[in-house]
C-alpha cells in the first residue's frame, strides 16, 4: 500500500474533534460553567452529551459566543452522564 493512501485512510477513519454548541443550553440549569480571573482557562460541569478531549465548546459570553478546547474530562462512575472538564480558550488565529 502506498504512503499516500495509507495517510488518506488514517486520515478518514481517524477520530474527529466534534464542537458542541452550548448557547442554546440555561447557565442556570443545563451547566455550571466557571472561568478563570483571565478567561483563557475555565471549568464545566454538565450532563448535556459526553465530549471528549480536544473537542470544543461554544458558550454564551455577552452580546457573542466564546470557544474553549477540552484539556481533560472526568465522570462520574455512579453517575455517568455527569461529567467535568478542565478548558482552555481558544482565540482566532492562533
């Protein structure tokens, strides 16, 4: 087999980073969602879909929407649609 086709066939079946878009969801009772002094980290805890490491978050933040990457994630082992992840924003053009 090729290296090209070899790359194109990993690349295809390779894992995808999906996005989840939290701005339809209530602050107040879909996920508590806590920032850093700075904003470029943050925590959420939530039981809305189970993301995965290197997927990424929109969230509501004033008149816009705000985007971090997932660094880590936990669940929990009696409850395991509730989970909690440690964030990272991600700015445009980085």
């Amino acid at each position: 087999m090729s290296p090209v086709l070899k790359s194109v066939l990993a690349w295809l079946f390779a894992e995808k980073n999906r996005t989840y878009d939290y701005r339809r969801f209530s602050a107040d009772s879909d996920y508590i969602f806590e920032p850093s002094e700075d904003g470029k980290l943050a925590c959420i805890t939530s039981t809305r879909g189970l993301p995965k490491p290197g997927d990424l978050l929109l969230l509501p933040a004033g008149d816009g929407s705000v985007c971090y990457r997932i660094l880590q994630l936990e669940t929990y082992g009696d409850s395991p649609d509730l989970w909690t992840a440690q964030l990272e924003r991600v700015v445009e053009g980085a």
